[in-house]
C-alpha cells in the first residue's frame, strides 16, 4: 500500500542534526534544503518515479540549527509493482563535506592564481572560449596587459617586492574595469582582461583608462610610492575568428604600444600584422647573413682634436649579402635588438674584432677598437668574463678592445653596467657611454657609473659652431666628464668649422664623416692607418 510515508534511519536523523526517533517529514525535509539546490532534486526524483530507475544527486543542505551547511551525496532506487507503478523509494545519503571541500579547493587551485588570486590562464582562456562561442550575436574584446620595465623592479628592489607590485596591480584592475569584464594573470607580468559586450572603440577607452589610472596611483611598496606604468594590447571580437588568432592580435597590439615608447594602449590593425611579418623577415635574413658570413665591420676614425692622432676605430656593423632592398643598420637593429638573435650577433663582433686585432698590420700599429654592445648582452650573466676571455685566448691586451654602451641601455640596467663595467676595468678594457645627452637625467646617472670615455650625442654636436644651447650644453658636459677623469668623445662632427669649435669648449677626440669615413675593416688592417688620406685637424702655429 502506498503510504507516502518517509522513513529516516536513526544514523541519517543524527547527521541532519536531529534527535534519534525524531519524526520529519518531507515538507520539513525540504525547508532544509540548500534553496538553490531543491528544483534540482525534485527533478531528479519525478524523473526517478516516472522511469523506475536508479538516481543520484549532491545537494547542500542546512542542519537542524539552522545555520551549518553540509554537503550529501544520495544514491536511491526506484521499486515498482507488476503493472510498473513505484511503491517505494529507498535510498542512502553519505556526508562528503569534507570530501567536498578539498575538491573545491583542488578546483580552485586549478583555476586561480596563487599569487593575485585571479583567473589564472586557463580558467581565462575558457571565458574567452565562452565568449568566441557567443559570437555573433555580441561584441567582445580581448585586452593584454603588461608592467613596464617589471624585470627592473625586481632587479632594484626584489622579487618579494615585485610580488607586491602585482598583488596591487591587480586591486587596481579591478577596480577600474568595467562591470562584467574578467580580469586574469596569464603568467609572469602578464594580465589579460575579456570584456563581453564591448566593441573596438570601447575596448581601446578601457585600455587607455587603465593606462593612466596607473599612472595616477603609486603603489605603496618598498616603503615609498613606486610608479609603475603598463603597456596595453587590444584586439576586437572581429578581429579574429578563434582564440589564438585574438590572443596573437593583441599581442601584436601590445608590442605596438612599447614599440611606441610603453605607457600607452594600442588597438589591433591589420597593418600590425604587415609589420610583424617585417620584423620575422628582417630577423631572418640577419640571421642567414649571420650563419653564412655576411655580416661585415666598418671602421670610423676617432680622432684627437689637439694632435690629429688616431685615438681608436670604432666597429660598425653593415648587412652585405647582396640582397634587395639594402639595409642600413637603423632598418634592422631596432628589430634584431628585440629578438634574441642580438646575443649571437654581439658575440660575432667581439670575436670578429678581436680576430683584426691579431693582424700584423693592427699588431704594429697598435691598433684600438671599440665595439657597440646592446642592453641584452649588457644584461646577459657571463657576457663581460666571455669577452675578457676572448681577448686572452687571442694573446689581445685588453686595453685595446673598448665596449659602448649607449646612455638609454645603461640608465635603465644601472645594476648590470656596473657589475659589467667592474669585469671589463679589472681586466683593462675600455667602456664609453655612447649617445650622453639622449637619455635624460644624464648627470644624475654619470657619476654612478664607471665610464672612461663619454660620447656627446650628434645632435648637440652637429650646430656647435653656431651660437645657442648646443654649445652650453657640450661645456656642461665636457666639465663634468673631465671632473669624473672621463675624456669626451663628439659624435657628428661633418664639417670643418666643427673642430675649432670643439677644441675651444674642450672637447677630447671627434668623430664623423668630417674626420673620417668608414671603411671596411679588412681593409684597414691591410693599408693601416693609411687607409685616410686624412685630415689635419691641428691649427696651424
């Protein structure tokens, strides 16, 4: 007989919270239940008593105080009499709620960021799967967010401090994105944000308020205000069908935007494509030239304005593999300097000067170069003890070998120049600081780092001869280099009434298509210094 009775077990009552013996029935049963959780059930069981079968479900549920929440898991089977119809019910329940705890945390773990309690990659990627499955019927957009020069907040400071930076970067996020955005960290100094609902203009608004909401607010770290500035990629749900293609675009965005000088948010174009096409093609034929000796080394006269000599030859790189169109250092060093392929072409210098300097020609006429070296090598551990040892093995004093660092590489890695520039001065070599005046705060910096020559950029040398600030500017620095015991180098120096000019403000050496054009360096270890017919720039008496 079919009763609609329920029956409790003593054991089930006792982990309801309920007295042994205590009478419950359903509908008390179901004030209980999680509320979220009871149209679930109650599904679960019609289906049960409509098919006859077995059935299963996890629900939450409140204990008899009222207050504790507990997770069950209940199998049941469904008895029926001869025609089909259910009779009864029975069915068991296990407490999992410990059980369940570590699997959310487990879930958790997985889909969370440790260290900024965000969206980690994957659970990020998902949304923006989620969010491509949507298309068309809504806009989206897709944001890459990168700190700034983070790699230097750990250098300065530490990692437990750029730590700090994040989990305050990420505070800040939040609270300057839109409602419904999903905010993540992909890794490293890398966020990504998924704006559901927002169209290309929006997005590029979003990035540039975030942009200067950085800007605006200095994080409280290390015991001062730290202004940290971000770099910003966006790309529009229309600008790729898939998530990798969205993921690529913005990321070529972002490298648009600290190409452009960091600081600043840039929207996905199609001609950013064309560019990064550039850049792997411009990288690739360096790296032929590189592998099948195409690469060559000029050599520039430095010359000393009170004597006329020859103080050194500084190297300069030229592509030479008879392929169109030609190009000029300035066409492919931008690009090589972002891709690793710099390491290997520095070292090609090196080893390639090094080499000149044991001709007989270089070895009688005592012969100096100097070498340009990029801010990835000034930052690559072991690179200043390498050079020394190349200049060993060859039997190379090292006094004969100096390496330029231009002022914007060395005023951003102060930590590397010095533990370079303490290797390459206990073993005899020569250091410059290349283009001085470019960089800004330049005095500043100057009396920290351990240079033996400072080169004053072109443009303060090119109108020298002329009234204005140009040559305040060169007096300026030739007094400050000359009380470091620093000598100074001019750059640019194209025409005659330049040397004059420079040798009244104090000015050491020049260098420029004036006093010298460069030429090959096969061909000047060959003729020697002979190479110039040369130009006395040595007033007469």
């Amino acid at each position: 007989m079919v009763t609609d009775a329920v029956v409790w077990s003593d054991v089930l009552l006792q982990m309801f919270g309920l007295q042994p013996g205590t009478s419950l029935d359903y509908d008390s049963y179901r004030k209980m239940l999680y509320p979220d959780d009871v149209a679930m059930i109650e599904r679960t069981l019609e289906t049960a008593l409509r098919t006859g079968g077995p059935f299963s479900y996890t629900h939450r549920m409140y204990l008899a105080d009222g207050a504790t929440l507990r997770v069950f898991e209940c199998y049941g089977e469904v008895f029926t009499d001869s025609a089909g119809r259910p009779v009864r019910v029975l069915g068991t329940a296990h407490d999992i709620t410990a059980m369940q705890r570590v699997q959310d945390k487990l879930v958790r773990l997985a889909e969370r960021d440790p260290l900024t309690d965000l969206p980690n990659r994957r659970a990020l990627l998902a949304r923006l799967d989620d969010l491509l499955r949507e298309r068309p019927e809504k806009f989206g957009a897709l944001l890459l967010i990168d700190i700034d020069n983070f790699k230097d907040i750990n250098d300065v400071y530490g990692h437990a401090v750029g730590d700090d930076v994040l989990r305050v970067l990420a505070r800040l996020l939040l609270r300057e994105l839109p409602p419904g955005a999903v905010l993540g960290r992909l890794g490293g100094d890398e966020f990504a944000v998924v704006l559901p609902g927002t169209c290309a203009d929006d997005a590029l608004a979003v990035a540039e308020a975030v942009c200067n909401a950085a800007v605006r607010t200095p994080v409280p770290v290390a015991g001062t205000g730290l202004r940290v500035t971000l770099s910003i990629g966006a790309a529009s749900l229309d600008a790729g069908d898939t998530r990798d293609a969205m993921l690529a675009h913005a990321d070529l965005a972002l490298y648009e935007a600290k190409n452009a000088g960091r600081n600043r948010a840039r929207l996905y174009l199609p001609e950013h494509y064309r560019h990064a096409v550039q850049r792997v093609n411009v990288v690739t034929r360096v790296r032929r030239a590189l592998d099948e000796g195409q690469m060559r080394l000029d050599a520039q006269p430095i010359i000393d304005l009170s004597t006329g000599g020859v103080v050194s030859y500084e190297l300069l790189i030229r592509l030479r593999d008879s392929r169109e169109p030609t190009l000029s250092p300035a066409d492919f060093l931008p690009t090589v300097e972002r891709d690793d392929l710099i390491g290997d072409l520095d070292r090609w210098v090196v080893a390639t000067a090094t080499a000149a300097l044991t001709h007989p020609m270089a070895m009688t006429a005592r012969m100096r170069f100097d070498i340009n070296i990029s801010a990835r090598s000034l930052e690559s551990p072991g690179f200043g003890d390498w050079v020394v040892r190349t200049l060993n093995t060859a039997g190379i004093e090292a006094s004969r070998l100096g390496l330029e660092i231009t002022e914007t590489a060395a005023i951003t890695n102060v930590a590397a120049v010095r533990h370079l520039a303490g290797t390459l001065r206990d073993a005899g070599c020569r250091l410059s600081l290349d283009d001085f005046g470019a960089g800004f705060g330049s005095f500043a910096y100057l009396k920290h780092l351990p240079f033996s020559t400072v080169k004053i950029a072109g443009d303060f040398v090119r109108q020298a001869d002329r009234d204005g600030a140009d040559p305040v500017l060169i007096d300026a620095v030739v007094r400050a280099a000359h009380g470091l015991g620093m000598r100074t180098v001019a750059e640019s120096v194209e025409h005659a009434a330049l040397v004059p000019a420079l040798r009244m403000l104090g000015v050491d050496a020049g260098q420029g298509y004036h006093l010298g054009r460069p030429i090959p360096l096969d061909e000047l270890v060959r003729r020697g210094p002979d190479a110039w017919q040369g130009i006395d720039v040595v007033e007469p008496s």
